[in-house]
C-alpha cells in the first residue's frame, strides 16, 4: 500500500510529463491541464491503497482514457461547431500550445547563446514530429522512452499486447528519424 508521501512524490515526479503527453494528444495547455489533474485525482481517490510499483502503469492507464474521453467530447464538440459556425463570423484563434513549450536547459551544455538557441529549436523540431505521430505509436513512444516503461508496463498502460507495443514503438522511432533526419537534425 502506498503512503500518502509516497503517492505524492510519485503525482509530483510524473506531473511535467504527463502534461506534455496531454498537450500532444489535446492540443491546448488547458484541456491537457484538466486530463493530467482528472487522471491524478482518478488515481488518488481509487488506487491509492495499490503498492508504489503499480502506480505507473495505472496512472498512465487513467491518463490515456481521460485524454480519449477528452478527444471523443472535442470531436463532438468540434462537429456542432462547424455545424453552427455558418450562423457566426469571427476569426478562429488558432495558435500552437507547443511554441509555449520550453525545452529545460542543462548548465552544462548552455555555454554559448547560440548553443542554447540550436538545442531549443532542436527541441521544438523533435515536439513538433512526435505530436504529429499518430496517437498509439505517441502513445508507446512515450510511455517506452519518457517514462521509462519496459514492455509489459506499457502494454499494461495501454491495454495491448507487448507485441503491438514493440511494433508502435519501432514505427514511431523510423517516422521520427526520417522527419528529423529531413530537418537536417541527426541525434
């Protein structure tokens, strides 16, 4: 069973990433900001009494189905829009929840400003392509690669088999490398 400390710092570790994950899968700081606080809650109020080895998967598990009810509600929401919108007029405020995004920057590595500009534009490439991914290989790639999942962990998150999951992450992996490497950005 885990302590209320130990749910906590494990809320707290997982927070910035699973953010991001939402951002990529919802478009908008504030819809991802619902899923992720959605997702925590669902995870404090019924697996809370689960060993700290569990959490992961079933955060990430709570986390994919809050974003899926999230995109089912947008697509239903987004076809009375359009179904609607011939009766209004006004502008469509489109603007892309990535460019608010900043890449951390490592002391280290931040020796010169252009260094610091040339690994943040790498950065804003590299979300670009994996937003652009689609949503089951994201889905793998960043359980796999961000979170640090093994195989079975993930194919318990995602509820698929591991062999699916392997294949989604190989997939994502060779469009990633073909779009960056199409950028000129070879890591």
């Amino acid at each position: 069973m885990a302590s209320r400390v130990e749910l906590s710092t494990f809320l707290e570790g997982v927070e910035k990433r699973a953010f991001k994950q939402a951002v990529y899968a919802l478009r908008t700081d504030e819809a991802a900001l619902d899923a992720v606080q959605d997702a925590m809650l669902k995870l404090s109020v019924s697996y809370a009494d689960r060993p700290p080895a569990e959490l992961p998967p079933l955060f990430q598990r709570i986390l994919q189905n809050v974003i899926y009810d999230a995109l089912r509600r947008q697509k239903v929401r987004n076809a009375w829009t359009t179904l609607l919108s011939s009766f209004t007029s006004g502008g469509d405020d489109d603007s892309d929840p990535l460019d608010t995004l900043t890449a951390d920057s490592d002391a280290a590595h931040a020796s010169t400003p252009h260094a610091q500009f040339e690994r943040a534009r790498t950065m804003a490439a590299i979300e670009r392509e994996i937003a652009r991914l689609p949503n089951r290989q994201r889905e793998a790639f960043l359980l796999r690669y961000w979170e640090e999942m093994d195989i079975s962990e993930t194919a318990a998150a995602m509820g698929c088999s591991e062999g699916s999951v392997k294949t989604h992450c190989s997939r994502a992996t060779q469009t990633l490398a073909a779009a960056l490497k199409a950028k000129g950005i070879v890591l």
